[in-house]
C-alpha cells in the first residue's frame, strides 16, 4: 500500500511547447503567482527512522534489566545505571535525564536496528496531543523542547524519513491517575477502583482520541511541508502492553503484603482483571479506529508482554541466585513504592530494558510488513528474538 515513489512538482509534467510559451508571460497577474514554488524535495539520505509521542515511545523504565528488592549496588545486574560507586541514570537516558524526557538507549527506535540508517527519538516521557502539534496549531513546549512535530520538520529536512512510529494519549487519558488510584483503593481503602476510574477514562476518551488524530494530521502536514508525498514514508500508530496480568496469572496472593512490597503490583483481583481484560482492550481498539479513520499502520501491543508483566507467574524476579534474562525475567518495571529506593517512580509501569527490545523487534517485523495492521506477540520461554506477529485481535 505504502510504495516509495519519486515527488514530481506539477511544472516537471507541462510540455516543452506549452511550458516555453508560458515563460513569455508575466508571473505575477493581478497579485497572484501564475506558478506555484515548486516543492522542496525529499532529501537524499541518510534514511531515518523517527519515534514521537509519550514515555512509552522514549523509553522510560530502560535502566531497569528485570526486577529485583536488592536495593544497592548493581541491584543484582538490573540497574543499568550503576557506575561501580554510584548511579548515573544520564548512562541510559543521556541528557535528557536532566529534563526528564528520559529517551532510553535501548527506546524502541533505537532497538529496531533493521529500519534506517538514522534512529532519531522525539518522545518525551509525560507528553500530552498537545505536545506533539505544531505551535503555530495550537501545540505546547514541554519540558523545554519545542513541540515533537516542529522538532520533526528540522528532522525531515535533514534526513530521508523513511519510518515514523506514533504513541500518545495515555497522558490525555490520565492513564497515571487511573494506577495511582487503584493502587491507593488497595493500600488504603479497600475497595475497588474499576467502576470510578471506568468512568473517568470514559469521560476523557472522545477528547484524547480527537488530540491523537490531529497529531497524526500534524506529523502528515509536516511532512508534506518538507516536500515528502504520503508514499514517501510509513506512519504506524501503536498502542500500549498491558502492565499487568489478570488475576489468576499473578504470582502472589490477594490478601497480605506481598503483592505490594514484593511484587509491586498492588491491585485487587477485580481491577486487575479489569485493567488487562477492558481498559486497555478498549484503549488499543479506539487507536485502531483513529488509525483507520486516517489510513495509517496500526501496531497492536496489548498481549506482547503476555507472561512477562508485573508479578506474572510465568516470570521470576531477579535474584542474587538468578541472573537477568529476557528469556524469564519481567519486562514491566514494577510500582516503585518507595521503599525500595530505586531509581524514579515515574519510570512505573513501563517496558523495561527487556521489554524496549521485545518492543523494537516488533517494530522491525512490522516495518517488513508493506502494509496492514498486526498485533505483537511474545513466544514463552524466549527473549525478544521470539516476537512475532498476527492478525489483530
């Protein structure tokens, strides 16, 4: 469906005969140009493959290899950020570990190796549809960046842009309050979330999806500006891996302590099964309807983690005794609560090292694909090298 073509200006087609004869007239007729400039063309390289949205586009939580309660050192091997005497989080996230962006060496961009010559990350952890508009459209600086679509203008002028990868509106959806709450119903209140915070989504959604479509139209207005045709490059939309598993694959009980301060996965079984088995089912379906609405790929990532989520039975946390690996261990960072004291707690709840590579070879299997829509899937047993893809659910 998307093949690259040649951009032709509409003056490149006019016959000679015609066009020798029109350069006799004036160019300007009653205020008005009689040829329009012709557009600039697609740059000859190097190719590009470019990421824009939120913290699960910029790799949050890519210090984290796994899991693990120790809480000093090398935290058993999962803290990337470890210098031997200290952490320096800026050994994974470079500088924007100063504004907290937080875009990861192992982010889904740079570990889909098979795409472009060029890996360029915009997304900023936090972002919000407005932080990805242009500014002369409305869109928003965030955290001292200018918004994500004027940086890609710069990006695209400078590069062959041959992929761009899209995920935003978790933030429009309040998606860290709709956890926050769950998690403070278990600890504190003793009651479930799901019935509230059903409601809140419900009332945000229509407004999100309507800010995430416009970023789309923005990224298309950019690229049109810079002289790409919409068969220039490949637009994929992608949604986000459910962090938690439903009630009956988590490994520790309901009742008592554990599923807190050992698993960091505090939720009743109710709104854990309504997390993985609704809220996110939903959310991922509404991001295929804009997807369609606008003729764009769509990446579905609901069911990639399958196994590898927060306290999922099938995973083990790491341990002085079992070493990190993409094959067991947990691709979600857990809920920091605080008393580990490790690393941010913004970096809950997203893909960790692991799953930022499970994530990117997704994307590789994706980009192979000329066309349609597809969902990620993990192979039990096996890292990333085991993703493949499927029809959407």
């Amino acid at each position: 469906m998307l093949v690259e073509t040649c951009h032709k200006s509409a003056a490149g087609r006019s016959a000679r005969p015609l066009l020798a004869a029109l350069l006799a007239v004036p160019l300007v007729a009653a205020g008005l140009s009689v040829f329009a400039a012709p557009a600039a063309a697609v740059p000859a390289g190097p190719t590009a493959s470019v990421s824009m949205g939120d913290s699960y586009m910029s790799g949050e939580a890519g210090r984290w290899k796994g899991n693990s309660l120790t809480t000093s050192g090398s935290r058993d091997g999962t803290d990337r950020a470890w210098t031997g005497s200290g952490y320096d989080p800026a050994r994974v996230y470079g500088n924007t570990a100063a504004n907290g962006c937080d875009r990861s060496d192992s982010a889904e961009v740079n570990s889909a190796t098979s795409v472009a010559q060029t890996r360029i990350n915009l997304a900023c952890s936090g972002a919000t549809t407005v932080n990805v508009f242009r500014a002369a459209k409305g869109g928003q600086a965030f955290k001292g960046e200018a918004p994500q679509a004027d940086q890609l203008a710069a990006v695209a002028a400078a590069n062959k842009v041959k992929l761009i990868t899209l995920s935003i509106g978790g933030n429009d959806l309040g998606f860290a309050d709709v956890i926050s709450t769950c998690v403070k119903n278990y600890l504190v209140w003793y009651s479930y979330c799901n019935d509230d915070q059903q409601a809140a989504v419900d009332g945000k959604m229509n407004a999100a999806m309507e800010g995430v479509a416009k970023s789309i139209d923005e990224i298309r207005a950019v690229m049109s500006g810079a002289g790409y045709a919409a068969t220039d490059y490949r637009l994929v939309l992608q949604s986000a891996p459910s962090p938690t598993p439903r009630a009956a694959d988590i490994r520790y009980p309901e009742s008592g302590w554990t599923r807190a301060n050992t698993g960091g996965c505090p939720l009743w079984d109710g709104d854990a099964n309504w997390a993985r088995d609704s809220l996110v089912p939903q959310i991922s379906d509404r991001f295929a309807a804009v997807a369609a609405a606008k003729g764009v790929q769509f990446l579905d990532l609901r069911d990639t983690f399958d196994g590898h989520e927060v306290c999922a039975k099938a995973a083990k946390q790491v341990s002085a005794s079992s070493a990190p690996s993409g094959a067991n261990s947990e691709w979600m960072r857990w809920l920091d609560m605080g008393w580990t004291t490790q690393g941010t707690l913004q970096e809950s709840m997203h893909p960790n090292y692991f799953g930022q590579l499970a994530l990117g070879r997704c994307l590789d299997l994706m980009y192979a694909k000329a066309s349609g829509n597809y969902a990620c899937r993990n192979t039990a047993g096996q890292d990333h090298n085991g993703m493949f893809l499927t029809g959407r659910p």
